[in-house]
C-alpha cells in the first residue's frame, strides 16, 4: 500500500530523462547543425556522417568506427561479419533486452543463455564457460546500465577456446575498462567487435534511431563497412562483394550527435555525480541494494537500478513513487528465456535463477545529467518513506 510523499519542499517536475531540458541547453548548436545539413543537401552518407565516425574514433582511442542505422544492426552486422554457418551457437546473458539474441537468432544462429552476476547484472564468465560447446563460435557480452562486464576473465576464455567477443556497448558508451597491467581501454574496443546504439533515450542519443560498430581492425572496419552498404566496397559503387545490409546513419542524427558528444564527458561526469548522491542516501536503507561496482570498470550511469529484497516490495515500492510523481521502470521484466518468441530453445523456468529474481525485483530510478540535487533528495527521501513503512 502506499504511503504519504516526503514531507520536502516539493521539486521541479521529475522526469526519468529529460531530453527537453538537455536539448534546451545546447539548442543553439543543434539548429547551427540542423541548418548546415539542410544547406549542403546531403541528406545520405553526407559529410557529418564521416566526421561523427573520426570524431568517435578519436574519443574512443582510435578505434576504427562504422555508422550504422540503429544499435540492432549494429549487433546483427557484427554478428554477419564472424561469417558463421546456421546452428552454429553465440553465448549470451539470460538477463538483458531482446534484441542480444534476436541478432543471433535472426541470423540462424542459436543463442545459448548464460547466467549473470547478481550483482554488477552483467554476464558471468564462469557462467558463460559451462556454455561453452562444440557450435559455440562467440560471446556477446552486454555492459548493462552502463558498466562493463568482466572483460579480463571474457577476453580469456574467447581467446582460449578460439572464439569471437563481441561487446554491447549501447548502455556503456564512454566507460572505461583497467586490466591487471593497469591499462585501460574504452568499452567496446576490447574484443573483435563493439556495438552501440544512438536511440534517444541513450548517453549519447540521436534524435531519431542511430547505430555503430568499433573495432581495433583495420580488415574487420572494412568488412563492416561493405556488410552495412549492401556489400559494396569503399567507392566501388554497384559492386556487390558480400550479401549485405541497407544499415546507414542518416547524415542529420550525425550533425545532431557531433554536437551531443562534444558535451558526452560533462553529462558522464553529471550522471555520476547523481549516482554519488543517490548512493549516499541509500546505501544504508535495509531491504534494499543499490548498484554494485564492477572492479576494473567505471560506471557512466545509463540507468541508477536498485534491487529490492522480494517482488512485492520491489512493485510497492514502484507503485509508491508513482504517487509521490517519481517515474520508474523496471529494466527488464521479462528475462529471454521465457519470452514466447524463444520458447524453441527448449529452456525452461526456474533453469536462470539469478535473471529471474532480478526481473522481479530491479528497479531503475530517474538518471538524467539534468536532475538536481533537489529532484535526487526528493527521490530518495521517497524510497526510504515505503522502506519505512513496510518494515523493509
């Protein structure tokens, strides 16, 4: 049942993204590249789109960049460029969005569902040997809601059984991975092949759908490029090499997400300075356990996911914000294996354990870089009202 709002000043509105005020602060250089677009007339493949790629590349360390349509491509085009046969198998987390298997399955390929880290969310390396088998040819590792999973331990095991890794990087643009030598090196940049998505809701959103792929290899930039433009090679019009996809970013999301990234580290650092805040005000609240810190990887904040000690909880709570005008979400409430659509692999419930508790009982509050101290107090001040009430 849910209980009185917070007696605080009421804030500002809250939202749980607020793109309005973060387009309102850089409007200027939104129209500014909105006007240069529509001057030059390049609507496909135009300049913006090759200047976005290098601008990416040099904020990723170098990493050789390929636009693409949206952050599902770009996991199918990698998946396309492993040139893998039908059947042949792709580890992936049991506890993510869809669209990580839909780019195996989608293929012919059968994805085989690995356990996470209760935790950190992420795939479990340990998890995702016992997954190994005769078919297995790659990993696809999701950095969800903004922190990387284990690349160390990943990286190892894809290099010592042969296979390919792949990162999912939608959620986790500009976090950092350190391995054990004290290097460091971008998320996405580690394995074979990185992803990422541009969708508006993202770090580094578009205003319209958007994707890109990364990857340290001159030759596996090459096939991306040709696999995304139906096959064709760099300046080989109507010579069709490979069978391929229609996968461009649309030259205005480019001119639009050159401007975004300019101001990416100073929304990074304001997500983390929100997340700081919530951690201090809940950290100590029992029944509840805010985000665990991977060891080796920054966190860049795409969601603040709390875990609730049981499923009522966790939907009284939701239900209690509600009331109080405190949106949230629960990312994701259904885990892969028990979507209608992927019954054919044959899992069974009760089979993921750990990415079935937390489907019932993750829930993500407001993180925005536009939330104020006010807005983050008034949250949190929130969610220890239910917790108080309902005896943890």
């Amino acid at each position: 049942m849910p209980v009185s709002a917070p007696r605080l000043v009421s804030p500002a509105p809250i939202r749980l993204l607020d793109l309005p005020a973060q387009h309102a602060a850089i409007q200027p250089e939104l129209d500014a590249a909105l006007q240069r677009v529509l001057r030059e007339g390049a609507f496909i493949q135009g300049p913006d789109v090759q200047h976005f790629a290098a601008e990416l590349s040099q904020y990723l360390d170098g990493a050789h960049v390929v636009p693409c349509a949206n952050g599902t491509d770009a996991l199918q085009l990698a998946l396309m460029a492993l040139e893998l046969q039908p059947g042949d198998e792709v580890i992936v987390p049991a506890f993510t969005y869809v669209a990580t298997a839909e780019a195996a399955a989608i293929l012919g390929l059968r994805p085989v569902l690995a356990e996470v880290d209760p935790l950190t969310f992420n795939l479990d390396p340990a998890a995702a040997e016992a997954a190994i088998g005769p078919r297995t040819r790659a990993i696809m590792a999701v950095h969800l809601y903004g922190q990387c999973a284990d690349l160390t331990a990943l990286r190892a095991l894809a290099r010592q059984h042969g296979l390919a890794l792949i990162e999912d990087t939608a959620q986790a643009i500009g976090a950092t991975w350190q391995f054990p030598d004290g290097s460091t090196q971008p998320a996405g940049t580690v394995g074979e092949v990185g992803t990422t998505s541009f969708f508006p809701s993202k770090n580094l959103g578009a205003l319209g759908d958007g994707g890109a792929l990364f990857t340290r290899s001159e030759a596996h930039a090459a096939q991306l490029q040709e696999l995304a433009n139906h096959g064709q090679p760099r300046g080989r019009k109507y010579l069709h090499q490979r069978i391929g996809l229609n996968s461009r970013l649309d030259t205005l999301q480019a001119a639009l997400l050159r401007v975004k990234l300019r101001h990416l580290p100073a929304w990074t650092a304001a997500r983390q300075q929100v997340a700081a805040r919530y951690d201090a005000a809940l950290a100590s609240v029992p029944g509840l356990r805010v985000p665990a810190r991977q060891t080796g990887s920054t966190h860049v904040f795409h969601q603040y996911t709390v875990t609730l000690a049981s499923p009522a909880r966790r939907d009284g709570l939701q239900e209690h914000l509600k009331q109080c005008g405190v949106p949230s979400v629960v990312y994701y409430p259904v885990p892969v294996h028990r979507q209608p659509a992927y019954q054919y692999l044959g899992y069974r419930e009760g089979q993921f354990p750990r990415s079935e508790a937390l489907c019932r009982t993750v829930l993500s509050l407001p993180i925005h870089p536009q939330l104020t101290a006010e807005q983050v107090d008034y949250v949190a001040a929130a969610v220890r009202a239910y917790l108080d009430q309902a005896g943890q």
